[in-house]
C-alpha cells in the first residue's frame, strides 16, 4: 500500500468537475496542473494531477507512513525525529511537484498539527527546508474534504450517506443528505479525539488479546454515543435508507484482505462493497493473529501490523452504533477534495476575469 499509485483516472459527480461548454485549453482550470499533499497523523500523501471532462487524471502521487503523530497524545508535541522522517518525506513531494511543472497546490495537515503545541515550529521548518506552505485545517473542513473527495461513490438509491474516515489521530464522522446532482449536503459531523495510533498507543497495538480488543470497541463506542444521541440517526439506518462509505486505511486494508490480494490494487478495492460479516471476519483473524504474523500479512506489512487491530476496533463500534449491511470502500477522500477545490477555484478565477474584460 506504500508504493506510489500508478496513474490513474479519477471521476467525480458532473455538477463538480465537468468540463464546462465552451470552455477551452488555457481557461480556468484547464490550464493547470494541481498538486495536493495530505499529512496526517500517520501518512504523508501526494496526489498530482490534471483535469478531464469528468474529473481528473492523477498523473504523480506518493505515500509514505511517517507517524508525524507518534506519542503526541502523551507529550504534547511533535518529536523531532518524527518531525525530521516527515520532512524527509515532503522533500520527495516537493520534488515531485517541481518536475510535474504544478501551477496550483494546497497542502494541508491534520490531527496530529492540531494536537501539537509545536506545529507552528514544524512548519516553519517544512516551509524552509521543502518551500511547501502546509496549513492545518479544522476538523471541520478535512470532514468536508474526505466527503468532496468520495461523492461520486454515492448510491443514487439511498437517501443519505454516512461516511467516516479512520486517521491517524482522529476519526471524522459525516452524515450527508443525497442530492439529485451528488451536491455535498452535510448535514452533521464531529470529530472523535481517537485513531488507530492514539488507540494502539492507548491500548497498545503489538500484542492484542480478545479482551483488550473488546475494551478498544467500548472505549470508540463511549464516544460515539453523544452525537448519536444528539442526532438519532440510528432509526434512519435501521429503515434501509442509508448507505455507509469508508475512506481510510484500515477500510482499504479490509477490502485487499478480503480479496487476497498479494500486493494492494486501488484499481480493484476503490468502490468495492464489503458486507459486514465479511469484515467482522477479517477483524477476529486479525485479532486473533500474532503481531509477526499480521507483518507477513501482504496488504498489512510492518508499517500497519501494530495499527490495523485498532482500526478494526473503531471499525466495528461504528458499525455497533449504525448498523449498516454493508460498506462501500473509498480509496479516495481528502486529497481528491483538495484537487477538486482547486479546480473550481480556477474556473470562479476565469469566470471572474472574463466578467471584468466583458465589463472593461
């Protein structure tokens, strides 16, 4: 999962990245290519791309685990080794970016930046030692982002979507109305102080028994119970008018077990449904294995193998509270929000320009 993806197409819903008519080559976002970078609690993500009639092409990406986040939920800040094996890791993307020619980027961290009492200092030093701008987005809007990002994977049967996406650092949850033309329609979210490093660190993510496993689900459970009882959305989930989308490691890690894959294809697990049996099975195997054993795993591996039991337990207690048949698996979420935001800021910026001329 830690290669770098091959390129790909990536479509969205038509009302957000189709072509407009008569738009032509050199106007809005067209003349662009776009370049976003995701860092958060535990990866370092970069996708590159251009646009297409339907969505866009990524034509560069990088990902590499640097667990920026380690041990902050007990210091309070961001370590310097963890600090020095990220910067490392955005030097390669700012590298990247400079040999695609990008004209447009935006580059955001997450959880751990917003947990840390030294971020600021962190990117001072990314800003002078890669030159990338990195900017630290509410929980707010990396939930808005991870829906953006994962809209066009809606089920036009559904009357809402509830998607979560497991990080590093923080698990958002985001309960989204349908809309005729797949509009982002939020209609509530949080942001639960919890994800597969602060829980494996928690509970500790090596040598798991059924018990501490048991105690991880009833802690994740513990708070999610607020926002379920402030928003009732169980009874809508219960009546079959819900759809759940996943978009995060432990999800993706899942669905390439569950297929048997020897080495991760995004191409087969994007879009995929999983029902819930078939992931509560995966999740005792995995909890029943030895951290060596998790390692050997093909679509777990070293980097993983202490997180991916902590996902699964953050996995199942959303599951517990809104008990839905199935999932569908997005690899896909912030990073392609970060993209579309900038196309359509290109197109309002060429939009605007041609409104002065025509005024001038």
């Amino acid at each position: 999962m830690l290669e770098p993806e091959p390129e790909r197409q990536v479509n969205h819903a038509a009302n957000h990245l189709a072509a407009r008519p008569g738009t032509g080559q050199g106007a809005g976002r067209w003349g662009h290519t776009y370049a976003a970078v995701d860092l958060g609690t535990n990866n370092c993500r970069l996708l590159i791309a251009k646009p297409t009639g339907s969505g866009f092409r990524v034509i560069d990406s990088f990902s590499r685990i640097v667990r920026l986040g380690e041990g902050v939920a007990h210091r309070g800040a961001l370590s310097r080794e963890a600090m020095t094996r990220t910067i490392d890791a955005l030097k390669i993307c700012a590298d990247k970016i400079e040999r695609r020619g990008v004209t447009r980027q935006r580059h955001v961290a997450t959880a751990a930046c917003r947990a840390a009492s030294n971020h600021g200092e962190f990117l001072v030093r990314v800003r002078e030692e890669t030159g990338l701008d990195l900017h630290v987005i509410s929980p707010e809007e990396e939930a808005r982002l991870a829906v953006s990002g994962c809209i066009s994977l809606f089920d036009d049967g559904s009357d809402f979507a509830f998607v979560f996406d497991i990080g590093g650092g923080s698990t958002e949850l985001i309960w989204v109305a349908a809309t005729p033309h797949k509009a982002c329609d939020i209609r509530a979210w949080t942001s639960l102080p919890c994800g597969v490093v602060t829980l494996a660190e928690a509970f500790g993510g090596r040598q798991v028994t059924e018990e501490i496993y048991r105690r991880m689900v009833r802690h994740v459970e513990d708070l999610l119970r607020p926002f379920e009882q402030h928003h009732r959305l169980r009874e809508r989930v219960n009546c079959h008018q819900v759809q759940m989308i996943g978009t995060s490691g432990t999800v993706t890690t899942i669905a390439g077990i569950h297929l048997g894959l020897k080495r991760y294809d995004r191409s087969r697990v994007d879009g995929m449904w999983i029902a819930r049996e078939h992931i509560d099975d995966i999740s005792r195997r995995l909890t029943g294995m030895t951290y060596e054993q998790r390692m050997a795993e093909p679509c777990v591996g070293r980097d993983r193998a202490d997180l991916v039991v902590a996902g699964c337990a953050i996995y199942e207690a959303i599951a517990n509270m809104w008990p839905c048949s199935r999932l569908r698996v997005a690899d896909r979420g912030l990073r392609e929000g970060l993209l579309l935001d900038l196309m359509l800021d290109a197109d309002g910026e060429s939009r605007r320009s041609a409104h002065g001329a025509a005024s001038a």
